[in-house]
C-alpha cells in the first residue's frame, strides 16, 4: 500500500500562528508574523510604473535604500506592514484559545492572497525586500560561477576570495529566510474604505523631521559631528532645535538640527557635495571635526554680533528680528564659502584647514559682517541671489551653489560688495 505523504509544498495554503481582536464596524484585526522571503509570496509586490488603485506610486529607489539598510544592519527596525482585505478571514482561522477578547489560533493563507490583500502602510518596505532578496540571489548565482572558474584554473587565492564573498551572501540569505515580519490585516474593507484608510494614516501620521533623524541616528559621521557641536560649541550649545527643520517665528534656538547637520556637511564637502557611503568610510571622522571646529571659531571672530549671542548679550530671536546672520541659508553658504577658501582637500580622507584660506575666510567675515542688517542692503541684491524686500537668500541649490561662488571670489581677491 502507498503512503501518502503530507508535504507542505503541495497544499494551497500555509498555516501561521494569528490573533484576532474585535476592531470597529465589525471588522476583526489578525496579527500575523512572516519569514521575510515569505512576503512576496502572500502580499503583492509595489510596482513604481503602476500604483495600486488608491495607493500612491511607490520610489524604487527609496526602497533600495531601505533593502540596503536591512542588509547592513542585523539590528534593524521596521514598524508592522498593514494591509486589509475582503477576504473572509474568519473562515480560515481556527481559534485555540482566549484572553481578555483576543483570539490565538491559527491562519490559513492562501496561495491566491497576493491579489486579495491590499497594502495600507508599508509598500516601500516590501518593494525594498523583494529588490534585495533578488538582488542576493543574483548575487550567489555569479559569485559561485566565479568560484567554478577560479577552482577549474587552479588560483588559490582567487578561490578563497570568491569563498569569502560566497559565505557573506550566504549569511544574508539565511538571515533572509529567518528573520520575520509583522503584519497586520484588516478583514471586511472595500475599495471605497481603502482608499479613505490610506487617506487617514497619511493625514493623521505626525511626519518625523530631519532634524529628529539627525539627533538619533548615530550611523552617520554627518550626525555624529553635529551632535557633537551642539553639546559642545559655545554658540550654538542648547540652542539647537531638534524638532523642526526650520527656525521661524518666536523660536529662541540658533539653528535647527537638519541645517547644522547641512552645515558640517558643506564644512567637509563643499555646498553642493554629497556624503556617499565611499566616503563616510574613508573620510577621518576626526578631521571632519577639526574643520567644524574652525569654521565656528571663524564665524565668532569675524561676526561681533555671533559673538554676542555666544556670550548672552543678545539672544537668538532679537538678532534674527534685526538681521540675516542666522538665517540658516546664510549659514550654509558661509560653510560652503570656508570649505572652498580654508579647507585643504589634497588629501581627501584627511582634509585639513588652509592657514592662509583660514585667515581669507576669517577676514571675509569681518568684511561683510557690517551689511548684515535689514533691509537687505543694495550690493547683496545686485548679486541676483536676493529678491527684493527679501530677508535672506534663495533657498534653492543653484542659489546656494551660486552665492557661496560670489563669496569665495570676494575673500579671494579680499573685496566684497565690487
């Protein structure tokens, strides 16, 4: 007689561990959890070319990078995937046992799901572990024809590298079918409800601001600085607003946590540079800090009116309420203007300060410190990066990149306003 083999291969479902909880309009809530090569099987998979109906078109390369911050990462983070369906769940699930008006039991998903479910929250991360479970796979597929070779030509140490590489992709593939995700499914929504849920996460969700991103993420050499001057600097010490992206209005801070994070950037790399993942391994951390270090010592020497908010003979608000020195554009272009004068990049993991750029920048400062006031004086107009009545510079990059040029020429030639 034939055994019947039982392989999970062959059924049309998967069983997984779930909770069910009451949710309003009678719609039940199941709280399930999959092995992350799982997700493209029962969720469907964002495509940029094509939103879903009632879904925005989702940024592939915002998913890359996401793909790619949970492959450097062991440690990483994601909040639930939240997704709704019309399917009838309760169906499907068999309860085993109770507490408090929550049910655990199990789930039946079927292998049909991917057209039954629709995403609420959560597209770019789903988007962004299919790229990077292909991409891993790909991977392995080149790296162990690349081995064959090297073994049928005999190098040794071609071998051993391609081993190496071979292992490390392995790893990820492990972690990739054994790490999990938690997903939470609403039963009974229609189209219609989709579209006004997808509406009401978008509009009640209270946005995180870049200058919250800088105070926690500690990954970046940019961050790391920043924070670093805002515990320690004289001037801008307990003056930084970690909250908004902007300083407006009655704000007594100095600067916001995303423009010192751009000012330590500009300070190491210039208005328009980028800080690619190249070099924030090669550039010396400690040098970067040196350079901030300087840029602020020059601001206070070449502004009397910098060094009177740094000693409290002035605070923040007044000085902004007279004048466009802390306007935070006029600070970044004053960092873009100290990389391209005193910043010595011959050497670009180690860059250092110019002692002659230092003192050009420096005097730059005193020069212009004097035409600061409002209203905006007529030779910062005729630069053509001023509008009229405007109280600080465009805010846009071609006029950053183009402001911070008309200033590095002035303490070049050391004549400002010609």
């Amino acid at each position: 007689m034939v055994e019947e083999l039982s392989l999970s291969g062959y059924q049309p479902f998967t069983e997984v561990v779930a909770q069910r909880a009451p949710h309003a309009s009678s719609r039940d809530t199941y709280v399930i959890s999959l092995p992350l090569h799982l997700i493209s099987t029962y969720l469907p998979t964002p495509d940029p070319e094509t939103p879903f109906p009632g879904n925005r078109r989702v940024n592939r390369r915002h998913a890359e990078k996401f793909g790619n911050y949970w492959r450097d990462n062991d440690n990483w983070v994601s909040p639930p995937l939240l997704v709704d369906t019309t399917i009838p769940l309760h169906e499907d699930f068999t309860p085993k046992f109770a507490a408090g008006g929550v049910e655990f039991g199990v789930l039946r998903l079927h292998q049909n799901s991917t057209s039954e479910f629709d995403i609420l929250d959560g597209q770019h991360r789903i988007l962004g572990w299919k790229i990077i479970g292909e991409q891993i796979a790909t991977e392995l597929k080149a790296l162990r024809s690349n081995l064959q070779q090297a073994k049928q030509s005999g190098d040794d140490e071609q071998v051993r590298k391609w081993q190496s590489h071979i292992d490390e992709n392995t790893a990820y593939q492990r972690r990739f079918e054994s790490e999990f995700v938690t997903i939470e499914i609403l039963q009974g929504i229609s189209e219609e409800d989709h579209k006004q849920a997808f509406n009401d996460i978008a509009v009640n969700a209270l946005g995180i601001t870049k200058s919250i991103t800088v105070s926690f993420d500690r990954r970046s050499m940019i961050n790391r600085i920043a924070i670093d001057v805002a515990e320690n600097n004289e001037l801008v010490g307990d003056r930084v607003d970690w909250e908004k992206d902007r300083i407006v209005g009655r704000n007594e801070n100095v600067i916001s946590g995303r423009n010192l994070a751009d000012i330590v950037r500009h300070i190491a790399l210039g208005i328009s540079g980028r800080m690619t993942t190249r070099r924030e391994a090669e550039m010396n951390e400690n040098s970067v800090a040196t350079l901030v270090e300087k840029f602020f010592t020059s601001l206070i020497e070449g502004f009397p009116q910098l060094r009177a908010v740094q000693e409290d003979e002035v605070s923040a608000l007044d000085l902004r309420s007279r004048e466009m020195t802390l306007s935070s554009t006029v600070l970044r272009v004053l960092a873009g203007t100290f990389h391209n004068l005193a910043v010595d990049t011959t050497d670009e993991r180690h860059p250092k300060i110019d002692p002659a750029g230092y003192k050009k920048a420096t005097d730059l400062y005193k020069q212009i410190s004097d035409h600061m006031a409002f209203p905006v004086e007529q030779g910062w107009i005729d630069t053509g990066y001023f509008e009229e009545d405007a109280k600080a510079p465009g805010s846009r990059s071609q006029d950053l990149k183009g402001l911070t040029s008309v200033l590095t020429t002035w303490g070049t030639t050391g004549k400002a306003f010609t």
